[in-house]
C-alpha cells in the first residue's frame, strides 16, 4: 500500500462530496457516520461528476442524473444501480486523512 495525505479530518462533511486531488488523481470524499469514505470522481453509469450529481442522505448516495444509488459504506448498488461504487481505502492518521492511490480506480464505460 501507499498511503498519501488526502486531507485533514475537517476538510470532509457528513452528506457532503468534496473533490480532491492526490498526485494528479482525482477523488471525492465525505464523511459517512463519522466515517471518511473515498470514490473515484465520476459517476460508475455515464461518468457524471459526482461532486455535481451525486446527492449523500442518511448514507445512500444518488446520481441525480439517472437516480443510480448506493450504499455510501460497502459501495453495494441500491434501487436502479447496475454497478458497484468503487471505495479507496482510507484511514485516519491524527487529524490527516490518508489514502491509498497506489492503483488509480476507474470505471469501465463499455
Ligand atoms: S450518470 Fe449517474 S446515474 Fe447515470
């Protein structure tokens, strides 16, 4: 594993996607019952970036684009899901969130 500082603890809300960037990749991140949760940036349907898209409530999150949803902790599809969300590893370090980039997630748009 190689764990890179993602952020600090206060950087990510509850029910809120925050984007970030971590050596030249992208991610988006939030805090899912005190939990900091990662995911690649677009969306597994169509590539909607879900920074812009995704709706977070009571730990499900909706593309609104086409109303895909998922369990925000296991990545498990809900309702009209045909994907998984993808997860990063993450972990806490003090008040820095670290994550591990080391193989970059992406989604198969075939
Ligand atoms: S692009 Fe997100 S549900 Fe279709």
């Amino acid at each position: 594993m190689a764990w890179k500082r993602l952020c600090a603890l206060g950087d990510v809300a509850e029910n809120a996607l925050r984007k970030f960037e971590v050596d030249g990749v992208p991610v988006v991140a939030a805090l899912v019952e005190g939990e900091v949760m990662a995911y690649p940036p677009l969306c597994p349907h169509m590539a909607e970036p879900l920074e812009i898209s995704g709706i977070c409530d009571g730990g499900t999150l909706t593309c609104t684009k086409h109303l895909w949803q998922w369990d925000m902790k296991s990545g498990g599809e809900l309702g009209l899901a045909e994907k998984p969300l993808l997860l990063y590893p993450v972990k806490r370090e003090g008040d820095a969130v670290l994550i591990d980039i080391e193989q970059e997630l992406v989604y198969d748009y075939d």
